[in-house]
C-alpha cells in the first residue's frame, strides 16, 4: 500500500532510491571502518581500535534509519552485499591492509565524500521531492558524518 504522506507517489519513490543508494555507501563505510577495526596495529591500537568501533556503532545506527526510512516511504530495502557495491559512491579495495594514518585517511576521505553527496541528497529531497522527513534525516547523518570527520582529521595534523 503507498502510503498517503502528502508526498506524490512519484516523489516516495524518488526519495527511496535516493536512500538506498546513502544506505549502500553507508554499508560500505560500515564494513571498511570494522575491517579496520579487527585489523589496526601500531602505537595508539587500542585507542584507534575503540575509535573505529565507536565509529562503526554509529554507522550500524543510521543504517537501521536509513533501511526503516525506506520502508516508511513504502518501498522495500535491499539487504545483499552485491547491491550494495553495485550502488555505492564509496570505493572498496580489496587485500588492504593499511597502516594506521593511511587508515584514517581512508576513512577520512569516505566521509568527506559522503559529506559532499549527502549535502546534493539533502538538497534533491527539499527541493525537489517535497520530502522534509528524508531531508531531515539525511541531516542528521550529514552532522554524524561530519564530526567523525573531523575526529579523524585530528589524528593526520
């Protein structure tokens, strides 16, 4: 059933997809943040271990808001991992192992990007879909994601 929202069919559908492709790159950031999680070494591990899972809870969370945000909008949520990189803006690398400043600086660069995307996302939802509840949340996400940015930003000066 669509659900009668005040916003048009077409503009439900529109956000949804929008929010799957933000829940594909979230899911990306997610895994690539407890990856290195499991896999720091060095001089500050444990402090950077605790870090990333502070990070990657915070993730698993809007994950879950993002996914309930689809539904909401009357649309299904995709749950494989395939669909997931097959929509992400987010790039994976396969076998790396990074040291630890490359680490954060892969992690840093991710949620700059997502910063980037997320503030278009904000955008088309206002603007164009006339949907102030996705804005709403991707605004949320967009502060989340800019104060882990710049948590890692201060470990690199």
């Amino acid at each position: 059933m669509t659900p009668k929202i005040g916003i048009s069919e077409s503009n439900l559908k529109k956000s949804a997809s929008l929010l799957t492709t933000v829940l594909s790159d979230e899911m990306t950031l997610y895994i690539k943040t407890r990856k290195f999680h499991w896999n720091i070494t060095g001089n500050s591990f444990m402090e950077l271990h605790k870090l990333f899972e502070a990070q990657y809870a915070e993730l698993e969370e809007a994950i879950d808001e993002i996914a309930e945000r689809i539904n909401k909008l009357g649309s299904k949520t995709i749950g494989t991992m395939k669909e997931f990189s097959n929509l992400s803006r987010l790039e994976e690398k396969e076998n790396n192992y990074p040291e630890q400043n490359e680490m954060i600086s892969d992690l840093l660069k991710d949620h700059q990007i997502l910063i980037t995307e997320i503030r278009k996302d904000i955008d088309a939802c206002s603007n164009e879909n006339h949907d102030a509840g996705t804005a709403d949340l991707l605004t949320k996400i967009l502060q989340q994601h800019e104060t882990m940015a710049w948590i890692l930003r201060r470990y690199l000066n």
